[in-house]
C-alpha cells in the first residue's frame, strides 16, 4: 500500500485502483511550455517517449548480450546479409522436404500402430481404427494337435524321444 495525496488515502501499489490508475484519471489539464507544439496531444507525445525508452533498453539488452559472446555490432551486419540472401531463394524447396519427411513420419507411425494394435492380447480386435486405414490381414498360425496317438507305443516312442534330447543338452 502506498499513500496517494490526491485521494488522501493508503490505495494499492498495482491493480485495480492503484496510484497510477488514480494519477491517470485525475490527468485532465496539462500546460504547454513554451517550445513545445500547442496542437500536439501531450498524452501521446508521453506514449511515444515510454516506447522509445522502452526500444533503448531493448537496444541495451542486446548489446549486453553480444558483448558476453564477444561479437560486435558490424558483425551482425554481415550476419544479416548472409540472411537475406538465404532469404531470396524460393521456399518451395524446403516446404516439399518438409511435407516427404512428415509423410514418412507418418507411414513409420502408422506401420508400428498396426504392430503394436496386432501385439495384444485382443490382436486389435477392439482398437479404433482411422477412417481410411485399411484392414490388416491377420496370419493364423498352424496349430498342431498331438494327440495321444493311435497306439501306446507310438506315444511311448515320442515321449523316449523328448526324453533323450533333453538329457543330451544336459
């Protein structure tokens, strides 16, 4: 809080009904000193000066910035250049490399959605699909039966099989 002479009264600092908004309002009458143009709008003669200390310390703040990378004001002339005349080729180029290399983004993005759709349990069955995505052919694996043969031998003869390559690798 701040104490304001011409409400006479303690008002916020910021915000609605701080000093400066208050100082604003009551800013009705101002005297033209001599020098200054009686036809011009002191308020936006006051606009103009916040700018342009606004544009200087921007200014400031850049050539503080190029004095830590040790670079000099000329030398972003040169940089400029260099920028321009990248500037004068047509974009067509880049913006064609742009669209292949999104589209193969986009080919990869679908390829492994499909992969990782058929990866589950539910094999995709319940995944949404795009609007033009076309179905995936699903491959059905052989599933072979070993029954218990037609004889007892037989079963004991596969059974002495299996038994025999385990112990082997032991």
């Amino acid at each position: 809080m701040v104490f304001d002479p011409i409400s006479n009264d303690w008002v916020p600092r910021w915000g609605y009904g701080s000093k400066k908004k208050i100082e604003a309002r009551t800013d009705i009458i101002r005297p033209v000193k001599k020098g200054d143009n009686p036809n011009q709008d002191p308020w936006v003669k006051e606009k103009l000066e916040k700018g342009l200390t606004a544009n200087k310390q921007a200014q400031a703040e850049i050539k503080n910035k190029l004095h830590v990378k040790n670079l000099k004001p000329s030398m972003l002339k040169k940089i400029d250049k260099k920028d321009e005349k990248a500037k004068g080729k047509p974009r067509e180029n880049k913006k064609e490399a742009k669209r292949a290399q999104l589209k193969g983004q986009k080919d990869k993005l679908k390829k492994s959605l499909m992969i990782a759709q058929n990866s589950t349990a539910s094999m995709g069955k319940f995944d949404k699909k795009a609007h033009k995505m076309e179905q995936v052919k699903k491959v059905k694996k052989k599933v072979v039966k070993m029954g218990l043969g037609k004889n007892t031998g037989e079963e004991r003869g596969r059974q002495m099989d299996i038994l025999r390559n385990v112990t082997k690798h032991l």
